[in-house]
C-alpha cells in the first residue's frame, strides 16, 4: 500500500479512473460539521493507496481543497460537510450489500468516549488494516459496471442533490434557548449546543426512501407537540420569526397529478360534500372527511361506498399500474430510478411506498430549487418546512415559496416553534 500526500493525492482522487475510497472522521463522537477527517484510504484497479490529514502519525495537510472524482464511497453527506468537493460520485450505502454495511458501520462508530479525536489517535496502521479487510469486498470493475446500469437521472438525484440539499439544511442547524432545551431534553445533552445552535443528521437511506432525522437522542423528525419542549427551538436573527410551511393534502394532490385529474383548493370539503350530500359540512364532518379520504386512498375498506371518480381512478389505474409493475420487476423503481424491494410486498404496502416515494422525490427537488436561490430550511419534515428569517423579510420568502413550490401549503409564524400561528398571505 502506498503512501500518497500533495500532488499525487490530488491527481489519483481527481481522475476519472473509478475507485473506492474510504475514510474516517477524527471523532467518532461529534458530528461531521464539527469533525475533521483523519486519514483516507484509496482502492483502484491497479493498487491500494493511503493518506493521512489530522492523524498524528503523518504530516498534517489541507483536506477542504481536495476533489474526489467517480469514487465510490460511504456517505457522501459527510465528505460535503468537511469541504471535499464531490463529483460524480456513488454513494455505497445504496448498494445491498449488508456485509460491507456491517463493517464499515461498526468501524465508524468506534466508542472510547473518554477519548477526544480517537480515530487520529489510534495507529494509523491498525486502520489500514480495517481499510484493506473492508475493501477486499469492494471490486472496483464490478462496482464500476454496476454504476453504468443505472440512469444518468438516478445517479444525479441520489448521488448527487439528495446529499447536497441535506447537508446544506444540516449546516443551518437549530437555532435554540439553552434554559428551555436543557430543561425539556435534559442537562446530559448540553454538549449537543455549540454557538447557541443545536444540529441534526438526516439519513435518506431508508426502506421507503422518505429520510429520518435524529442526532444525540433526540428525533427532530417527531418533536413532541403535546409538551413545551418544541419552545425551546428559536431564531437565531434579534427580530427574526419560525415561518413554516405545511403542504396541504399533499398525497391527494401527487396522486392527482399521476391519473389526470384537477383537485380544488381544499380537496377535504369537496369529499366530505360527497360523502355526506351537503354543501355546508359541519367541523366534525369535515374532519371526517379527511380520515374517510385516507383510508380510501390507502387502499383500506371503508365503510363508507360512495362511487367516487377519484378513488375509482386511483384504484383502477395507478394502484394497478403500480403493482403489476412491481410483480413484473419484484421491485418499485421510483420516479427518478430508485429501486425499493418491499418486504412481505401487497398492494397496499407497495402503494403506500409508491406515495412516499413521490413525496420524497418532489420534495427534494423543490428544496434543490430553493437551496439555488439561497433559501435553505432549517429543518424538514415530510410535508412541511421550516424556515429562520429576518421579520422585514418574510413576505419575500413567501413569495419565493410561491414561486417555487407549486403545491399548496399553510404557512405559521411564531418566536418558538410550539407557539406558531396560522397566517393568510
């Protein structure tokens, strides 16, 4: 195995050779925008190749200029928050391999919490030897031929925007009230604020493909509505406002758009007038409407038999569509070419991952195009958004909002997000 620093190290990252490359952050423990990276290990079809920036057992040198070109690597996410520039680049935790999974995530998360920057700590050597195990797995040529069967769109989507859009949203991080946080998730996790700001870590390499998010025990994805800990999350601006932005009906409308029909405004009164033959519905028929609604769009029988034209389509047409498909492959391949084996797969199940699938999708290409234009959510949740602006500056966001997301959405405003208030625009 060869030692490479400099200009060597940059040519063979920056080819357009194909090539495995592993590597390890110098803290297990912190997360990725706090890190710094400890040494890499570089796999071609010609040799094996090392280099080492922040371990102390070789000369330090500068990593955040580096370009890593047509790589095959674990977690593209994380190089982009150390400042690697990334090209053309496959991600292998997309590829099923279980086996490799398994070593590099026990290698990752080596814990000696006692010990600050461990991986740069531990000889250099034991982790090459870790390197060289995981990689004889790794064959460059048959990783190379398997990237080539997979669309140019897949690749830019998955490999590409996908880690993009979530490290720019991580890099924001979460605004917080020390007091009210320590107090709501408790005094153990106050090494989690670093300049009054809390981080998060998105994981889109899920079953459904919908992305999780949780970092330090705490799940942002799920904050608890029911108690005060949501008060604790704040602009960071000194007259700033939380404005987020729920989609309305948001599946009703994906699904809509795939079979050709035009839905109203607010699809929920038009069912439930539907469902109970009046024009005026009561609040508690219309909050039935919408359980009715998803129940049949789901594909569960409801007691209600109304002949509807949009869940007749549905049924008839798409949900069909979706499952005949899936027998034929024994997989879903999204609309951007992601492949999702569903285990114990019936038509329901794989409908259900058919919607998320869209949702995910479409979601993260209107936070691409909102990124582009320097509009970056601090967090992101399925079907909402949230946003930390100036308050002088909140009618542009809408406005780029409008211009961008062609859904439709609520939107609230508030100092904290437990105390947000539904406004019309």
């Amino acid at each position: 195995m060869q030692f490479l620093t400099g200009y060597d190290l940059q040519t063979i990252l920056n080819s357009d050779e194909p090539k495995v490359c592993l590597y390890l952050l110098s803290d297990p423990e912190i997360h990725p925008l706090l890190n710094s990276l400890s040494c890499i290990y570089i796999k071609t079809q010609d040799g094996e190749f090392y280099s080492s920036f922040t371990h102390v057992d070789y000369p330090h040198q500068n990593y955040q200029d580096l370009v890593l070109r047509n790589a095959f690597v674990y977690d593209i996410k994380q190089l982009l928050h150390l400042g690697v520039d990334v090209q053309d680049c496959f991600d292998l935790k997309y590829f099923d391999n279980k086996e490799v999974y398994n070593q590099l995530s026990t290698f990752y998360s080596m814990r000696l919490k006692q010990i600050s920057n461990l991986n740069s700590v531990i000889p250099i050597y034991s982790h090459l030897n870790t390197f060289q195990r995981i990689g004889q797995s790794l064959d460059v040529a048959l990783l190379a031929d398997k990237k080539k069967a997979f669309n140019q769109k897949y690749l830019n989507v998955y490999h590409n925007i996908t880690p993009y859009v979530f490290s720019k949203i991580e890099s924001e991080g979460l605004f917080v009230d020390h007091d009210t946080f320590l107090n709501s998730f408790g005094l153990e996790r106050r090494n989690l604020i670093n300049d009054d700001r809390v981080l998060t870590n998105y994981n889109h390499y899920t079953t459904t493909g919908r992305p999780s998010n949780a970092y330090g025990g705490i799940n942002y994805a799920a904050l608890n509505k029911a108690d005060d800990s949501r008060t604790s999350f704040v602009s960071r601006h000194e007259n700033g406002k939380l404005v987020n932005i729920d989609f309305k009906g948001y599946h009703l409308y994906l699904v809509a758009e795939q079979i050709g029909i035009e839905l109203p405004d607010d699809p929920h009164r038009m069912f439930g007038q539907e469902y109970f033959k009046t024009t005026e519905l009561t609040p508690e028929q219309y909050k039935e409407s919408k359980r009715i609604t998803f129940t049949k769009l789901y594909g569960y029988e409801s007691e209600i038999k109304e002949d509807i034209l949009f869940f007749n389509k549905v049924r008839k047409s798409i949900r069909r569509q979706v499952w005949s498909e899936y027998l034929r492959k024994n997989k879903l391949v999204t609309k951007y070419g992601n492949e999702i084996e569903v285990e114990e797969a019936t038509s329901n199940k794989v409908f259900n991952y058919y919607i998320q699938s869209l949702e995910t999708e479409t979601n993260i290409m209107y936070l691409y195009n909102l990124i582009k234009q320097n509009i970056v959510p601090i967090l992101y949740t399925y079907d909402s958004m949230l946003f930390d602006v100036e308050e002088a500056k909140i009618d542009n966001l809408i406005n780029i909002l409008r211009d961008v997301l062609k859904h439709p959405f609520s939107i609230s405003i508030g100092d904290n997000l437990k105390n947000m208030k539904f406004e019309h625009f």
